[in-house]
C-alpha cells in the first residue's frame, strides 16, 4: 500500500494559482499569542475576545478563519463578528478590510509597538435563522474558530496560542485540551498550536457528566454530555454499554488508536441546534433531551459512530486534496466519497454492531437509503462525485424546493450503499476470507499518534488492490460517476433486494411519532402534522397534481386535514376515486386532485434466493 508519503506533504500540480500562493506560509510564528474569550454573557450570547498578538513594525494582515475543516465549505461566520478595535502602546490602529477578501484585516505597525492588544465580540445566534444556536442559558458549545484572529502567512501548525476561557459561576465543561490552571470561573489552558486550538472546542453548562467509556486504556475515551436539565443526564446502563461498545468495535475495524484520548463532546438539548463536527481528539455531537436514556428518535443513533470514524478517516488520514496548512486557503473535495463516504459507511455499520441501531433497525435503514436512490430522479442528471462540491455550493445553507431533484449531500449516504457494494464484492471475490475491516486496518496501520498523512484516489485503489485484486478504480469509478438513474448495487451484491409493503418500516414509523405522514414512496410527498408539505418529490403524482413544498394541506376529500385522514384517501383510491385535496398556498386556496391508485407503499428488505446473506455479517457484532 502506498502511504509512504512525507506526513503533511502536498502535491501541489493540479493546485490553482491563488491557492499554491495560499500554501506558501512560513513555518513559525515568532511568540506566543494570548487569546481570552468571555463566555459568560449566556442571557444575551455574547462572547468578548481579547487578544495580545505579538508582532514587528511594517505592514500586517490578521485572518478571521473562513474555511473550516469538516465544514468542507468557506463557512466560517465572519458575519457574526462585531467591535473591532486594534491597539498598540494603549493607542488605537487604523485597520481596513482587504478589498479582494473579506476575512482578510490590514494594518501597519508603527515603530516601537512590538504587541497588539485586539478586542471584538462574537454574537453567537439568538435564534436559528441568524445561524447555529450554540449557547443557551445552561450551555455552550465554544469553537475556537469563531472567536480568533491570526496573523497571514504562517502554517497554523507554528501558531502559538494560550487560551483562557471565562464561563458562567459553577459551570463544568469538556474538551481535549488540558486545563492548565482555573481561576475562579476561568479555565486556562495550556499553550498549544492554532491548529490544535481550533480542533479542540469546549462543551460546558450548568449540568454536566462525563462518562468513561474506557478511561482504562492508554488512549482513554470519555463521554463528556452536557444537558438542559439534570434528568437527561441520567443515562440508561444499555446505552452506555453500548457507546462502550462502539469504541471496541472501532477498535476491531481499524486497529490502533491515532490519539492520545479522546472525548465525545455530547450536548442533549432540544433547544440547542444539532451538530456532528469531528476533530483529531474529540468531537461534536447534538442529540435529543431523551438521548441517553434511550428514547426515541433513532434515526440519528448513527452520530457519534460517524464522528468517531473520522479520528481515522478525515483526521489522522486525510485526503491530500482537503489539506491546507491553514484556514483561509481554499479546500478541495474531490475524495469526500472515501472522507465523508466511507465514515458514513462505517458508521452505519459500527451503529449496528455496537447496538445503538438494534439489527431491525439498521436494515430498515438501510432500506430507505435504497429506496432513496432507487427513485431519486436527480441521479439522471448529477453524479455522486459533483456532489462532493455540495458545501462550497450551497453558500446560503437553506432547505431545497426539489431536493430529490437537485441533489445536495449525497457523497454521505449513497456512498454508504457504494462502500456497501465494495464490501460485498470484496467478500465475493475472496470467497469470505477479505472483508472492508481487513482494508481499514491495513490502510490505517503505520500512524503515530498526533501525526497527519495524506493519501489520493490512487492510494485508496491501491489499498484496495493489496487486499483483494479486483479493478476497484474502475468498479468505483463508474458509480462515482453515473448519470442513468439506475438504482444502486450495493444491497444486491450483499444478497438482499428492496420490495414495498403497505406496512411503514421503524424508521418511518420512527419519524411519524412527531406527527409527520412520510408518503414518499406512494403520493410522492411528507407532510408535518399541520399539514404543511414538507418534501414533494419531482415527477411524483403530488408534483403532477401541482404540488409544492411549503403548501398546507387545510382538507382531504372533504374533511379537514390529518395525517391519517390522508393515509385512509391513498387506501381509498385503490378503487378508483383520486385523492382530493383542498390546499393553501400563500392567500390562495384551491382544490387538486391526484390520480394515484396503488395504496401505501415503505420500502424493506428481503432475501434475494439464491444469493449469499453478506449483510448479516457485515452487520454482525465483531467483539
């Protein structure tokens, strides 16, 4: 296998101009930059930073961070950021934009000023039209990105930083920074690089519990949860064991540990908005008020297995495209099919071998991820691989009108099913004796802790190729890259087809307990329980009738809207009467019909005959 590569080496010939010039930095930054956040402003989420930047006379250009990593996107929220004042010797410096970047601040040094003393304030969301609520008045989550300017030019690895954080009185938190010294309500913590800082966010609140998952060990793993209430921090013996297991069962798929430990940063809240963002010794995780005591929904119980796969993929092994040795160089994503994809695999699979998902649920899963693909009319116009550049395109982060026509992030779940199919066919070929454990463990050996290697397609093809001979470039190439709407291969190849039945499967039914009616698969719509559209799908009979996302449905054949109501009208038209509908749109009203006769359908699963069951073992507990 080919991951020999100098660590932190970046090809650079196929790079444009704009970012080589980008990737030219120095090593090190001379001193070390003093950075004071105050997070205890929580009735209005205000966040004060202080800065003391060490520096010489001349001219002088501070970053605000704008490419985040694992964002896969310029998303860093600039526009969240008020106040700015620079001084030096006490007096204030005349700062100005850069005209050609607007994260980029200019300013020259006067003789005789050897430190920079910045203040400004990050405004973290009051609601969730203004961006990610983040800071409640029983929690925070603290990234490091939003809350720093660095100086231009210089590798984030060479940064210095010594950060302090002031939080609210009696508030605990966690992170894997190590806390140097606390004073009072202010947590120091020891010096570290800028690039370690920003992989390094602090949860904290006023209710808080850590959990060790295998604190025993020499690369120990916690459960760092904070909450918006003392009860959802009672969490049920099961699903602690099976966290427990999801890390031994990672430890079985790729082999030793890359860090020097590790903590799920969990927060359980409905107020606070959800997130899954991962980093080298922690990650961040939202869940549900109900989470750890098992409750449901479960559709997400696959989180903190996905965040905890990119310790590995994503992290320690990162494609050599996405690296940059700092943040305001523009990241590539051409391999976000194996970063995002093959996570995404994994975590549907540790999910289920570690009992977060329980084995029905896990194929009901997986059955909707193939009726998903299996009808997704955009697939006859844009392949998996354009959608990797979904982040970077999706500028604004709001809902599609026509998702299943336009495509968004699919580079996650469709290649769960294409890494599904390279594992089934690994299986096949070996005649059992090669699985895709065996090629996450070889790919991933030779690390050491702290260390980043890079790989490309052609390491990725040719580990493959080590394992198990099998044309993968090609085999992966073609599903990378079809544009015919044919249905993915993956299940097949694993021994199992898709069928419907009038009968939701859990996951539907797992989403319908909110009060949603998921009729996807047979009008073509979702509707919440206020009878607003919430999905239409594209050339479904609801889209032929005229229908729309956001259009509420105010009555079914005469009598006021339900969700089981409609149900009981698509029963009902299988002898011949079309569902009617009256429906608003803005102040409009009028009535539709649709003319759909073939009843309820969900998608499950079933045995193909004849064909070797792949998945069950795939599926199947490893410890």
């Amino acid at each position: 296998m080919v991951l020999g590569m100098a660590p932190l080496a970046c090809a650079q010939a196929q790079d444009g101009a704009a970012r080589q010039a980008a990737m030219q930095v120095q090593a090190r930054y001379p001193g070390v930059i003093e950075l004071e956040v105050d997070a205890s402003d929580i009735e209005r989420r205000i966040q004060r930073v202080r800065e003391r930047i060490p520096v010489a006379p001349g001219p002088l250009t501070l970053w605000y961070p704008q490419w985040i990593p694992g964002n896969h996107a310029p998303t860093g929220p600039i526009n969240q950021m008020a106040g700015l004042l620079i001084r030096g010797n006490g007096q204030p410096l005349h700062w100005t934009r850069d005209a050609g970047d607007m994260y980029a601040f200019n300013l020259h040094v006067p003789e005789g000023v050897d430190m920079l003393d910045i203040e400004f304030q990050y405004l973290s969301p009051t609601a969730a039209d203004q961006g990610r609520v983040a800071m409640t008045p029983n929690l925070l989550d603290l990234q490091w990105h939003r809350v720093v300017l660095y100086p231009a030019g210089f590798d984030a690895r060479g940064i210095q930083v010594k950060p302090a954080l002031r939080l609210p009185e009696g508030w605990r938190s966690g992170t894997a920074l190590d806390v140097a010294q606390r004073s009072g309500a202010t947590e120091h913590y020891a010096p570290v690089s800028l690039m370690t800082l920003i992989d390094s966010p602090v949860y904290a609140g006023r209710w808080f519990k850590r959990f060790a998952l295998d604190d025993k060990a020499a690369q120990p793993v916690w459960l760092d949860v904070v909450a918006e209430n003392p009860q959802a921090l009672q969490a049920d013996p099961k699903v602690l064991d099976a966290h427990r297991a999801l890390v031994h069962e990672a430890d079985k798929v790729f082999g030793p540990r890359p860090y020097t430990r590790y903590d799920f940063l969990l927060a359980v809240s409905d107020v606070f908005s959800g997130i899954g963002l991962e980093h080298a010794q922690s990650s961040e995780n939202g869940m549900h008020d109900g989470y750890l005591r098992g409750e449901r929904p479960y559709a997400d119980n696959d989180l903190l297995p996905h965040e905890y796969t990119h310790a590995w993929i994503g992290k320690a092994w990162r494609p050599r495209p996405t690296w940059v040795p700092h943040y305001n160089a523009p990241m590539h994503n051409d391999e976000l099919w194996m970063y995002e994809g093959q996570t995404q695999y994994w975590a549907v699979v540790l999910a289920a071998r570690s009992g977060l998902w329980n084995h029905d649920y896990a194929m009901a899963m997986l059955a909707q991820l193939q009726a998903n693909y299996a009808t997704q009319p955009g697939r006859q116009w844009r392949d998996l691989h354009d959608t990797v550049h979904q982040g970077i395109l999706d500028f604004n982060s709001k809902p599609q009108a026509w998702a299943d026509w336009q495509r968004a992030f699919e580079f996650y779940n469709e290649s769960t099913l294409l890494w599904l199919g390279v594992d089934a066919r690994l299986r096949s070929l070996s005649k059992g004796k090669v699985t895709l454990d065996d090629f996450a463990k070889r790919f991933h050996q030779g690390g050491k802790q702290g260390e980043i290697r890079l790989y490309d397609r052609a390491d990725v093809m040719q580990g493959l190729e080590a394992v198990q001979p099998g044309g993968w470039d090609a085999f992966i190439g073609k599903r990378l890259d079809a544009r015919d709407g044919g249905a993915p291969d993956g299940l097949e190849a694993a021994g199992w087809e898709l069928y419907y039945s009038e009968a939701p499967n859990l996951v539907v039914a797992d989403g319908e307990a909110d009060g949603l009616t998921d009729l996807q698969y047979s009008l073509g719509l979702k509707a919440g329980s206020d009878g607003v559209l919430q999905s239409v799908g594209w050339d479904s009979p609801a889209f032929k009738a005229g229908l729309a996302k956001d259009v509420t449905v105010v009555a079914v054949n005469g009598l006021a809207y339900s969700g089981a109501r409609l149900k009981q009208a698509v029963t009902d038209a299988k002898g011949g009467t079309p569902v009617e509908l009256i429906v608003r749109q803005a102040d409009s009203f009028r009535t539709v019909r649709i003319d759909y006769r073939d009843g309820l359908r969900y998608p499950h699963l079933r045995r193909i005959a004849g064909r070797a069951d792949l998945l069950t073992k795939i599926l199947a507990p490893r410890r």
